[in-house]
C-alpha cells in the first residue's frame, strides 16, 4: 500500500478502544482536543512493546491494543497528535520534493 488511508484501512475494526463504559470511534479519535485532553489517560508511545513474532495483523492489533488512540498519545511530557491527508502522493514523492527543495535552497 503506497498510502495510508484511515476511512479504508483494513485494520479499521481492530480499533474498539475502551473508554469508561463508552467506546471511541475512529473519528473520535481522530478529532481528541489535544488541550483538553488528560494526559493521564494518554498511552506512552515509548511503553509500547509488541511482539515481533506476531503475524503482521498480530502486531498491529498489539499497537492498537497498547497505544488505545494511534492519533493522540504520549511521549513522556509531551502530548502528540496526529493526521493523515487523503491524498494519492506518497510519502516517497513528499520525501523527493522535501530533498529537491532543501538542495535548490543551498
């Protein structure tokens, strides 16, 4: 997959985050206030461990289990949101313009 789209992804229904008694949808997740929200009940993103030895869907269930919100977590104090665009360019074709700029700018 070249890239990332969240309203398609396949792992879409391994996301049921428990909440209290609720459940978070994916576009809920997605649009958490970031100054509003507990860091507290935010995973640490450096606690994350998954098992290597997991098939590929494994180890992303293990992810998602642990990090609860893959769009809002922790890294120690800081708090750390998130996006993806819906877009067709790649990550690769953002990386390529990023170098021709930073080379045409020296």
């Amino acid at each position: 997959m070249d890239t990332y789209r969240t309203s398609r992804c396949k792992y879409n229904g391994m996301w049921k985050i428990e909440r209290g008694v609720g459940t978070l949808s994916i576009e809920e997740m997605k649009n958490v206030d970031v100054r509003v929200v507990k860091r507290e009940e935010l995973a640490d993103i450096r606690e994350v461990e998954v098992n290597k030895r997991k098939s590929q869907e494994g180890q992303i269930r293990d992810y998602l289990e642990q990090i609860k919100n893959p769009y809002c977590y922790r890294y120690g104090e800081y708090i750390v949101k998130i996006g993806f665009e819906d877009t067709t360019v790649t990550l690769t074709d953002r990386l390529q313009e990023l170098i021709l700029k930073t080379a045409s700018a020296i």
